[in-house]
C-alpha cells in the first residue's frame, strides 16, 4: 500500500504531535538528488503516522501497513528517526506498551507487535501460549531505549518503573527462561518452553522464541544476531546501571556483555570462508543466512579486519528491505560516504520494491541524519557530536533538528561546520565537533585552537574539539 501525501497532510501529521509547521525537520543540500531523497523519505515517513485519537494513543506504524500496528523490532530500529521528525510523543508511548506488557505467562516476552486498538495484533498472537516473538527483540528495544535517553534526555527510558522492570527482567529472568546463558547457546533445546500439545506445523508454536530475526531457517537453535543482541543488552543494562550510580553492579554486566562478545568471535568466525557464521542448526552444524548486519547493528565487532570484511562482504549481496534499511546508518559509523549516499537513494527510488515498508522511509531519515552528517548525542554529559560523512564537494543542512530538550541547525562540509543552539530559553550545549583525518588545528569563530585526534571505531582517525555553544547562538568550525 503506497501512500503519498501532500503538504497539508505533512503538517496534519506534525500537529498531531505537538509540532508547528516551522518546527518539522528541514533538509538542505548542494546534493539535489540526496535532497529529493530526503524529502520523498520524510513523506513517506510521516504518513505512517497514526491518529492519537486511536485508542492506542500516539503510535506510527512499525509493520506491514495493511495490519495498523507497531511490531517491537521495527520500532526499535525506527524510533530515533521517528525522535529527529518530532514523534516523541509516540515513542514514549509504545515503548511504555512494550515494557508494561512483559510478562511471567508469556515466558517474560511482551506483545510482538501492537496495534492500533492497543490489542496483540492477531497477525502475530493467539493467546499467551500461542504467538510469534523472535529473542532479540527485548534487547533491541532496551538498546533503543537508552538511545532515546541519550538523545532526548528523558530518563523515564531508563527507570521510569515499567522500562526499569522490563530492563530488569529482560536481562535476568528472560535469560534464564529461554535458556540464554554464554555457555548454554549451543547447547539449549530448540523450543526451551514448548507447552502441552506442540505442533510443528503451527508458526504460533513453531515461533514462540525464534532465536534470530531471521525466519528461514526451520532447525535453526541459534542465531550470531540473537547473540550479538545479549551482548549489546547486557552491555546497555551496565551503562543504566552506571548512570543510576551502582558501579558494582554495572561491572557485572559488562564482564556478561564481553563473555557473549568473546562466544561469537571464538565460536562463529570461519577462517576457510573469512566471515562469521550466522546460525547453528539442531543437528549441530553452523551455517549462513541474515545476520551479519545485526553485528554491525549491536555494534559488537572489534576486530578491525573481521569488521571491514563484513561489511565488504554486506555490501556484496542483495538483500531484503528490512536490512538494507539499517545501511545507511551503520555505514555511516565507519565511513563509507559514496555507500551511505548510494543505499539512500535507493531506498527513496520510486522504482524500489517495498518502499514503502515503515522501517525503509525512517531508515533513510536517520541515514541523513547520523549516517551522512554523524549528529549524535549524548545527554549524560549534555553533548552534541557532529561527524561529517558526506562526498568532498557536497554541503549539508539540518534545521529544526530536536535533540537535548531543544532544536538546532547544522551545517556541515568536508572542511566547515557550524551549529546554532536555537532558542532564547535553550541553555547552553556542548558540541563535539569532529573531522576526518588529521588535524592540529580548527578555527573556532575565527579562532584558532588546538585540536585532538582519536581513532572511531577502531580505526578511523577524526580530529575533533569541544566548544560550547549558548543559547541562541551558533559557532562554526573551520579546517584547513
């Protein structure tokens, strides 16, 4: 169902989340391809919007667009797009469903996917002992939960009482019942909470529990995603722990984080194929289907060599629109500014199949966003970071960005960018501004200044300063 919609209902869709017309997200570039894009994206991505008036509250929609309803991984892997367009008021609520609805009956699972009723979807739920759900999605979505947090500011991600209880859950109880520990994921039964009457041949029996997002494999017992999806939400608990003060605790859970860490690079790495297997079947053999991109996505690699020759090895290969979705952002963690440019355009092309799919619209917002011009935030320290990512000639604006409790501009080239903290009321801001390469020295509104140099992921060097930026007014960087 593809869905176009003029102006007025771009407006519609904003005021629905307390937005005005001058606030929505603005894209400006040298690039007109990449701003055509751009716009076709945040069209599209605005019409999956949802009445508040439904009686699931705010909401957009995170799964097929015939069903009305939010599914938990697609909401996890659209939600910061969804932040950057203003439809914050949606993500709080969802996220709240998600988390409110864990549960003992259900294996400490939640409702996979929700619909605009505020029921299980019944494309994807029967009753507690009958319904589809794939394992990673509790990590996925505490994974995005913290995101949230560290964009927005909002610690109710962090321990309002329903997410710190499905935080809680998710990495103790939830583990324990889907038999998750590092040393059980080879050896656990393929349908650890099978009840009376199990039918093979019934998916709501068959998938209650897939131990990956992908859905193909019939013997599959375990995936390199859902692994890789434990360690990233043992490692984003330690980080909630941190941030609340129990250093101890928080020390637990990242030796947890780095035990499954270390089980995918000892056990799922072929050295004859020179890549990472992405399952292991009840028969006990490893294989390959999806999942290499969720290595990239819970962002577990550090061997710098395995990493690039993932993602040589991603960029390869056709795949569906749910993965090519996530490129643009993961991409844009380790470079690759011609890719991020490239998988953007196709994802926005009218020729695309299934463009129209929610998570592929949202998925090319953030590719903009934190792929190509690298804005991150991270509210523990009130910082913005800034990354340019895009083609040498090119420049970019960003307005009417919301982040940190309050909006911003940003412009960026290869060797210039600048930041306005907009609003009077706004207080002031730390920005980490950064640039590829090498660097001694910025100048800084004229000024020059010492700058520092750090590797990014392990390999890429930036140059980067930190400035702070009042309310109200803007600094541009320069380098030489």
């Amino acid at each position: 169902m593809i869905r176009f919609i003029a102006a007025a209902s771009i407006f519609l869709a904003a005021q629905q989340q307390g937005m005005a017309q001058s606030e929505t997200l603005k894209f400006r570039s040298t690039d007109a391809a990449l701003q055509t894009a751009f716009d076709r994206a945040a069209e599209m991505a605005l019409s999956h919007v949802g009445s508040p008036a439904d009686p699931v509250g705010d909401w957009y929609e995170a799964a097929l667009p015939s069903r009305f309803a939010f599914c938990m991984r697609d909401v996890a892997h659209q939600s910061m797009a969804a932040e950057m367009l203003g439809l914050g008021k949606a993500n709080a609520n969802m996220f709240s469903l998600f988390a409110k609805n864990i549960s003992d009956s259900k294996d400490w699972c939640s409702y996979w996917e929700i619909n605009k009723e505020g029921k299980p979807a019944p494309a994807d739920y029967r009753n507690d002992d009958e319904f589809w759900y794939n394992l990673n999605a509790n990590f996925d979505v505490m994974q995005a939960a913290w995101k949230l947090y560290l964009w927005t500011g909002d610690k109710r991600y962090v321990n309002g009482p329903e997410f710190a209880d499905f935080h809680r859950k998710s990495v103790r109880e939830y583990v324990e019942r889907w038999v998750l520990q590092p040393d059980s994921l080879l050896s656990r039964p393929l349908h650890p909470n099978a009840h009376g009457g199990y039918n093979d041949k019934d998916a709501f029996h068959r998938c209650r529990g897939l131990a990956s997002y992908s859905e193909g494999v019939h013997d599959l017992k375990m995936g390199v995603d859902l692994i890789a999806s434990l360690s990233r939400g043992m490692q984003t608990y330690a980080d909630m722990l941190r941030l609340e003060g129990k250093t101890t605790e928080a020390s637990a859970f990242d030796q947890k984080a780095e035990q499954y860490r270390r089980h995918i690079e000892n056990k799922w790495w072929s050295d004859k194929e020179d890549k990472y297997f992405t399952y292991y079947s009840s028969k006990g053999a490893f294989g390959y289907t999806e999942g290499e991109t969720f290595l990239l996505w819970f962002d577990v690699l550090k061997d710098t060599t395995r990493t690039r020759k993932t993602i040589d090895q991603i960029l390869a290969r056709d795949w569906n629109m749910e993965n090519q979705s996530y490129f643009p952002y993961v991409l844009g963690q380790y470079g690759y500014p011609e890719q991020i440019r490239s998988q953007i355009l196709h994802l926005t092309d009218p020729a695309t199949k299934r463009r129209e799919y929610p998570e592929v619209s949202y998925g090319a917002v953030q590719g903009v966003v934190q792929g190509i011009m690298g804005i991150d935030a991270d509210a523990r320290v009130n910082r913005i970071t800034t990354l340019f990512n895009g083609r040498a000639a090119d420049t970019h604006t960003l307005e009417n960005l919301p982040v940190l409790q309050r909006t911003i501009s940003v412009t960026e080239s290869a060797k210039t960018a600048s930041l306005r903290n907009a609003g009077l009321s706004a207080a002031p801001v730390q920005w980490r501004v950064m640039f590829a390469g090498k660097h001694p020295f910025m100048m800084v509104n004229g000024k020059r200044r010492k700058a520092s140099q750090m590797l990014v992921k392990g390999s890429r060097t930036v140059s980067f300063l930190d400035v702070t930026v009042p309310a109200g007014q803007e600094v541009t960087a320069r380098i030489q």
